[in-house]
C-alpha cells in the first residue's frame, strides 16, 4: 500500500519569506510524485511533478520541490512567497509501473502568507 | 480552467435516493478518474477509465458504480445514498497512462445528502 504524509495541518509565513511544505511518502517500488493546489471552492490544479531525474523540478508560479530518496520526502518550496500563495496543498504519489494511476493524496496543508 | 467539465455544480438528495454525476474529460485524454473529497476521509481514489475500460478501482462502495462512453465522458452513478456520502465528488483526466502524466481535474459536484 503506498502513503503520504503531510505533518502540517497549517503553514504560515510572510510575505517575501521563503515557504516550504512537508511532504514525505511510503511506496513499494518507485514513486511518481505530484503537487497539487486547491483554492476555495475550486478543483485542484496541477503544480509540478517528480518522475525521474534531476531531483529538484520546477513548476508553475514559481514553485519548486527537492525529492529526496533516503528521506523519501517531497518538500514543496518557493524563495519568496506571495500572498496570492495562501491555498490548500496537496501532495500526492503513485507507483511507477503499477497498472493502477489513481493517486494517493495527503491531508493537505493550508498555507497562509501574511502581508 | 482545466479544460475539464462536471455537471452539476451542485446537487442536494435524500437519504436512499440514486443520482448520476456527468464529467467530460480534457480534449484528447483518454483516461478519466473519480475522486470523493470530504472532511473526515481527505481525498479518496475511486475508479479508473481508460478508453471506455474499466482500469483501476480505489475506495469505491458497491452502491457506487461508473462508466466511460465512446465519446470518453464518463458519469459516476450513486445508489442508496446515506448522509455520509456528501462530499465533494472530483473528476479528473490524463491524456494517457503508465509513466507519470498528471492528471487536470475538474471543478468538483458537491453532493448534499440530507
């Protein structure tokens, strides 16, 4: 069975601060991994994603994550936060080469930039 | 927007009825997926369609049941409904399967069961 935790209910941070997002991940075999944001009352959109390769990948907004195999995390980050960033995260993973695609997400983590 | 659809935005039943939630995935994907978000349970995988084949199931309850069509919308039909079945019902799509590609969902039905 594959996992992911997200420790944080809440993040906050202000405005122009560096923000990071924990996320760490359980899977038999290798993860794909993925970030999506929520806003209120919307779907979620698509941020970025890990699947092989460099281990630090690039997404939309200006946002990033570092996987880390030995740590099996998948931080979230961003060098300086905007206020228009507060949202709900989610990370989510699946197995590679499973022939199911549905992704397991975590709880989520609400961030809050302050101005 | 993702370019995925759902209809309707919302729905509000009775406990032991039957409704049927409608999604039409992105132009070009093949794959559509159902996704449940409610407070006590997160995020939760339901049900996988590839090309009009069932692919994956996740959580789904018996009384929950979906189809994909020949034109790839896909509805998610349920049947005796209790209260804890409101949620929020996602539907999502990926222009194929296998490796990593990354799915758009839509903007949700929030179904009220009372």
């Amino acid at each position: 069975a594959q996992s992911v935790a997200q420790p944080e209910d809440q993040v906050n941070v202000a405005e122009g601060n560096p923000l990071t997002v924990k996320c760490t991940y359980s899977v038999s075999g290798n993860p794909y991994l993925f970030w999506y944001v929520q806003y209120p009352n919307r779907g979620l959109q698509f941020l970025l994603k890990y699947i092989t390769g460099d281990n630090l990948v690039k997404g939309s907004y200006g946002f990033e994550a570092e996987f880390n195999k030995s740590q099996t995390s998948f931080h979230l980050k961003k060098p300086s936060a905007l206020v228009s960033d507060s949202a709900l995260y989610f990370c989510a993973v699946r197995v590679s080469g499973g022939g199911a695609d549905g992704l397991t997400f975590g709880k989520g983590t609400h961030l809050i930039i302050q101005p | 927007d993702s370019g995925v659809t759902q209809t309707p935005k919302h729905l509000i039943t009775a406990t032991g009825q039957r409704v049927t939630l409608r999604c039409s995935p992105r132009s070009g994907d093949l794959s559509v997926y159902w996704y449940q978000q409610s407070l006590d349970q997160g995020l939760q995988f339901l049900i996988q369609y590839y090309n009009g084949e069932e692919r994956a199931k996740g959580n789904i309850l018996e009384r929950f049941s979906a189809q994909q069509f020949p034109d790839l919308h896909s509805e998610l039909n349920l049947s005796s409904l209790e209260l804890g079945d409101s949620a929020l019902y996602f539907c999502a799509s990926s222009v194929e399967v296998g490796q990593g590609y990354e799915q758009y969902f839509g903007p949700g039905t929030r179904l009220t069961v009372t």
